[in-house]
C-alpha cells in the first residue's frame, strides 16, 4: 500500500464524481473535506485494514 493514494468517490451531495488524495500513513481518520464540484463539506471517514492491506471509506453529508 503507498503512502499516499487516489481515491474516485462519489459525493453525497451532488452525486458527481470526486477524487480524494488520501493520506494512509496517519491511520484510520475522520475529517471534513469540501466538494470539489458543488463545494458543500463532505465528512470522510477512512478505516485502514491492515490485516488486508487496504482500506474502506465512508462519505456522509456533514449534517447527517
């Protein structure tokens, strides 16, 4: 697994496709991130498995 990794998601939002730089060096995490597309906040939560060296990633709108 690299360092850093690019993510195409979905925004909750706006439905369009978005792309999320994500950083898999600080563990698992959770942070605010706006849209690029309709610029609303995005709440990322990322899991690092590392038994499976990988990752999951939820996207929520921010006030759900």
């Amino acid at each position: 697994m690299q360092a850093l990794e690019e993510a195409m998601l979905q925004c909750p939002h706006c439905g369009e496709a978005i792309t999320l730089l994500l950083d898999l060096t600080g563990g698992s995490q959770s942070y605010i991130e706006d849209c690029q597309v309709c610029c609303q906040a995005i709440h990322v939560n990322l899991w690092i498995d590392p038994d499976q060296d990988g990752y999951h990633i939820d996207l929520r709108r921010e006030q759900d």
